[in-house]
C-alpha cells in the first residue's frame, strides 16, 4: 500500500491536536505533534530555579529553554534574544507546532482538508 506523509504547521498545540485526532477518525494511525523552535534543549519553567537560586544559564530565564551542557548554555546566552535586547527578528515564531500524518494515498486529500479546517497550513 501507497503512503504519503503530511506536514502541517499550527499556530497553538489545542489545534494540531485536534487536527491530529480528527486525521486518526479517517483511519490514519501513524501520526505524532511536536513543538519546534530556533534553540535546542527542553522547554523550562523558570518559577522553579529562580526561587531556590540554582539558575543553569541565562538561558534558563530569558529564553525559556534549559541547555543541554554548560557549553550550550554559553552559547544560547550570547544570543541577542537572550539579553532581551533583540526585537526577536529571524527567530521561529506563529506556526511552530508541526502534525506529522503518514497517510495511505487513498486518505491524504481527506486529511489535508481536515487540516486546513482546523487552520493547519500545508
């Protein structure tokens, strides 16, 4: 059996989700949301560090991200977006939550139509 694989960009995760659920109606059962952005490491919460002072990098509190090593913290510090200096220009911002459907070719018209419904771009 033919298959295609659909990319589909979102403004918010409630969106790709339910575009992800509605795609699985049609009988699509490979699919997956993921959240993408301009920096690597795993998204923080920064309440948590700044009240027991153990901050990892500045990264940590103004790019939302906490690095992977203290090498990459140092580098993701340097970035103009982290000294809140920057107007943001040229970073990852709107559609960045990405649905993932591999389609059987019969489906894929379907499913981007649902996507589109939910105000996915493909």
């Amino acid at each position: 059996m033919a298959e295609r694989t659909v990319l589909a960009s979102f403004h918010s995760r409630s969106e790709a989700q339910e575009a992800e659920k509605q795609v699985q109606g049609l009988g699509v059962d490979v699919t997956q949301v993921a959240e993408f952005g301009p920096f690597s490491g795993l998204p923080t919460e920064r309440n948590s560090f700044l009240i027991s002072g153990e901050i990892p990098s500045l990264a940590s509190i103004t790019l939302h991200n906490t690095p992977g090593s203290r090498d990459s913290g140092v580098l993701l510090a340097a970035d103009p977006s982290a000294s809140g200096m920057s107007d943001g220009q040229g970073n990852v911002t709107g559609r960045n939550f990405l649905l993932t459907a591999v389609c059987p070719e019969s489906l894929v018209e379907q499913a981007v139509q649902v996507i589109k419904q939910c105000n996915g771009y493909t």
